[in-house]
C-alpha cells in the first residue's frame, strides 16, 4: 500500500487528471525567481507533460489564445521589413513565451489534483511554489551579499545589482510584491488559517522588511499599491475593520519606516523627486531617473517618424543612432533601451502593434471583476506599472514571468476550470 502511494504522483489517474502538467508548471514557477539560465529546460519539461495531458476543446478557448499570443505575431511580421535580422531572431526566441503559455495553459485540460481541501486546487499548488521560490532567492541573495560583504566591508553589497546577481533588481521586487498579495489574500480568503496564517503575515513583514534591497522605485511604489489592494479586498471581504487589516497597515508602516531611515533607498526616492521636480541639467547623462525620461523623449519622437515600426530588430540601431544624434554618447555606449515596454513595443512593431497589447491587457478585465480574481488583478496591475519603466519583455526573466502568469492566471479561472462547470459562477479565486 505504502508502494501504491509512493508512486501516486506517476500513476494513469494523475496523467488523466492533468497533475503532472501541474507539477511541471509549479517546478517551473519555483526556479523563476532564482534562475535565467536553464528556464528552457523546465520548460521542455512542462511542454513534454502537456503532451501527455487530457486537452480541452479548443474552440472553447481560441480567442484569448490568438488575443494573448497576437503580440508574438505581430514580431514575426515585424521580421519581413527589419534590416537586423540576427537581433529579429534573437528576439524571437527570447520572447517565444509569448507564444508558448497560452497555446499550453489554454489547450491542456486541469481537474482538481485530489477530492478536497485548498491543496486540491491547481492554482493553490503553482502559488504556493512561486511563493516558496521567491523566499528562496531571497536567501540566496542575502548569503552572496553576506559573502561580498564579508570580503569587502561595503554595506553596498546588499543593494540594487549587487543584492540581485541574477535578476534586474526591479524585477526582484515585481516577483516579492506579487508574493506579498498571493500570501495577504489567501489569508483573507481564509485559505491559511492558525499557524499557516501567522506564516504567511511573517512573509509578508519580511517582504516589507526587505523590499529596500533590491532598491526599486518602482518596486517601492508597488508595494505601497498592495497595501491598499489589501484593505481594498479586506473591505470587501468584510473585514475592513480586523486584524487582518491592521497586519497590511503594520506591515505597511514597517515598510514606510524601514524605507525612510535607509539611506540608500531614501536617496533613490529623493534623487527621483529632485530629476521630476528640478529644471537644472544633472550632471550625470546616465543617472537612471534623467536616462529614462530622455529615452523616453527620443523613442517617442522615433514613434512618430515609424508609426508602423521600425522592425522587429531594428529598435537597438534606431535608439542608438538617436542617441549619437543628439550627443548621448554614454547612452549609446550601453545600448540603452526606451526603458518602457509600450514604447518598445510600438517603435519596433508599429502603434497597431501597441494598441493590440494594450487590448490583451484589458482583455481578461471583465472576467476578473466577475469571478473576483483578485490575484489576477493584482499581477495585471502591478505589471502594467513596471512596463511603464522597464523594458521588461525584453529580458527573459521579465518575458518567461509575465507570459506563464498572465497565461496560467486567465486559464485556471473558474470560467474556464473544467470541474463542475455548472457551479462556476459560485466560485472565487484566492
């Protein structure tokens, strides 16, 4: 019996049941805080497990799969008019994601991984695993600072890039936020309860304890935006006036704290305020606040002469020309890009290019406010807000994260969950 169960995971029922394309997807969500290199590996393994998955109906799900996956498309047309055609075909393996995670979330059939309880629920499983991941990198990048630190005295050690060895230290603190609202909503969506409860607050005062390292303004404004989605759920909930509100107001004013009496991450803020505020020239081209807004400025210009794109590997040749243009040499030097995924977009792929993005990011708007799926809208959100400042979709760790969640959250709704589709205007998701 004790054998049977040991080898529960790889029998017939599980492969019927979908699990193992579950479990491939939750491997996949753990190592994608911690790891670039060898994502393609989990992948293949995620792909192999949907082929032995059962498959849904496809006209069941055809239309936010081609609105998801239109994006993608529109590169490969991109292809036909570029001049740099080894960048195009960079790009297009870089962002095969794109393509990928909605054909596989929105073909393979998932039924509940067991009869009951929360750990039943796929959606519960890949969370779950993010979240462990997420806390897991974090180790990792306190013990290489501690380690650098040790060697070399510099409290620098444990901030921005130095802090995040691995990933863009923006996106770090995108991957702590989105661990934060996965870990505050399961509890008030009474999925976590007693001591799992009062694990899941301790990850959360750790995030905003720590949210200061990675040093990301735009990390800091999102962590600001889930305390007030927290008291947003909370209140509609019913429980506005709890103790779950008050731990999202105490971890808040933790983070509020630990934020202001850092210099490091104070005098990020401030530099921004004074960049924004001040009409005198910085005396530094490349201080990050001045480099994007002049980024910003050029690409939009470039919009406008190419409203239908540049090509898909063109984008790098065109900001860099501009750069020389008009004298920002050490701009051009790192190949800086537009810093702002919207702009990317639209001066590689054209305004049409841009507009159909933007649709598939309010596409899933509706059924969200339906089903209360307020994770889903939480990540939504909360990327939109990072795209606007990063270039996010041009780096694997940004294109792999945000292509399997947009994916994996639409197609685990309870619409499209293919377990008692008749009680699915009942359910909610965490």
């Amino acid at each position: 019996m004790a054998a049977n169960r040991s080898l529960g995971i790889f029998s017939a029922e599980r492969r019927r049941s979908g699990a193992w394309f579950v479990y491939a997807a939750a491997l996949c969500t753990f190592f994608i805080p911690i790891i670039t290199k060898g994502m393609q590996y989990l992948i293949a393994v995620m792909v192999v497990a949907w082929a032995f998955a059962p498959k849904r109906p496809f006209r069941e799900t055809w239309v936010p799969v081609l609105i998801f996956t239109g994006i993608y498309l529109f590169h490969l047309v991109g292809m036909l008019y570029t001049e740099d055609v080894t960048r195009g075909l960079n790009d297009l393996e870089q962002k095969f994601s794109l393509l990928l995670f909605p054909v596989l979330f929105g073909t393979v059939r998932i039924d509940r991984l067991s009869k009951e309880g929360p750990a039943a629920e796929p959606r519960t499983v890949v969370l779950a695993t993010f979240v462990a991941g997420v806390f897991a990198s974090l180790f990792i990048s306190f013990s290489d600072s501690m380690t650098k630190y040790s060697a070399s005295g510099d409290a620098l050690s444990f901030y921005m890039s130095e802090f995040s060895p691995v990933h863009h230290p923006s996106y770090v603190a995108m991957y702590m936020n989105l661990a934060g609202a996965i870990l505050i909503l399961a509890v008030l969506r009474k999925k976590l309860r007693g001591k799992y409860a009062a694990a899941a607050w301790a990850g959360v005062f750790l995030i905003a304890a720590t949210l200061v390292f990675p040093a990301s303004k735009m990390g800091f404004i999102q962590f600001g935006f889930l305390a007030a989605f927290g008291l947003f759920v909370a209140a509609r909930s019913g429980k506005f006036i709890s103790t779950d509100s008050l731990f999202i107001l105490g971890a808040f004013v933790l983070f509020a704290v630990v934020l202001k009496t850092n210099p490091v991450a104070e005098g990020r803020i401030a530099a921004a305020v004074k960049t924004v505020s001040s009409d005198e020239k910085p005396a530094r081209e490349l201080e990050t606040n001045v480099a994007r807004i002049n980024a910003w400025r050029m690409a939009t210009d470039e919009i406008l002469k190419n409203p239908f794109g540049t090509g898909t590997g063109d984008v790098h040749e065109a900001m860099m020309a501009r750069y020389r243009a008009e004298g920002y040499h050490e701009m051009a030097d790192i190949g800086l890009n537009p810093h702002n995924n919207y702009l990317q977009i639209a001066l590689a792929l054209g305004i049409p290019a841009l507009l159909w993005f933007l649709v598939s990011l309010a596409w899933p708007a509706r059924m969200i406010i339906r089903q209360q799926d307020y994770i889903y809208a939480f990540f939504l959100i909360g990327m939109m807000m990072h795209l606007f400042v990063e270039s996010m979709l041009e780096k694997q760790s940004g294109v792999v994260f945000f292509a399997f969640f947009n994916a994996f959250f639409y197609f685990s709704a309870p619409v499209h969950f293919s377990v008692k589709r008749e009680n699915h205007s009942e359910l909610k998701m965490p």
